[in-house]
C-alpha cells in the first residue's frame, strides 16, 4: 500500500500533490499551504474525503476538491497512508 499510496501522491497526472505540498508532503511551496507528512493516517484520510464531497469550506478548498475527485476511498486510503509514514517537520 505504501508504494501505491507514493504513486499517487507524486503522479502529476492525477492529484499532482507535489506541486503544491512538497516531495514528501512537509516542503509545501506556498507558507498557507499545510505540511501534511507524518500526521495521522486516519486524520489524512478523512480529510481527504471530506475535500472530495465537498464538505470542506475552509482555507483554500476549492483546488483540493479538484484534485480529490478521481480518487476511490481506496487509493485516498493508500495516500494517506503514504503521507502518515513520511517524516513531519
């Protein structure tokens, strides 16, 4: 799961994650844009989830529900289990 989860997160293609949050998820390019390496898995996914239906109106939401729409529960899963296992900063 966790080569899955690296796939993609890094695959321009699809999310295109590392554009705006960095290799790993802790160099984010923008100071508003969060470090999402090392937190929680299970606080990732549901965030993610939340982005995807649209429950999320906070920050800067519109271009996460962009991003989150072609993703199934299982590969934001993988994802966030991916970004739980990276190092926090």
């Amino acid at each position: 799961m966790l080569q899955l989860g690296e796939n993609l997160y890094i695959n321009p293609g699809r999310g295109g994650c590392t554009q705006c949050h960095g290799e790993a998820g802790n160099a984010p390019v923008m100071p508003l844009y969060p470090k999402i390496g090392g937190q929680s898995e299970i606080y990732l996914y549901n965030q993610l989830i939340d982005y995807r239906e649209k429950r999320r109106k906070n920050g800067l939401f519109f271009p996460m529900e962009v991003a989150m729409e072609p993703f199934s529960d299982d590969e934001i899963k993988a994802m966030a289990h991916y970004l739980a296992a990276q190092t926090a900063f």
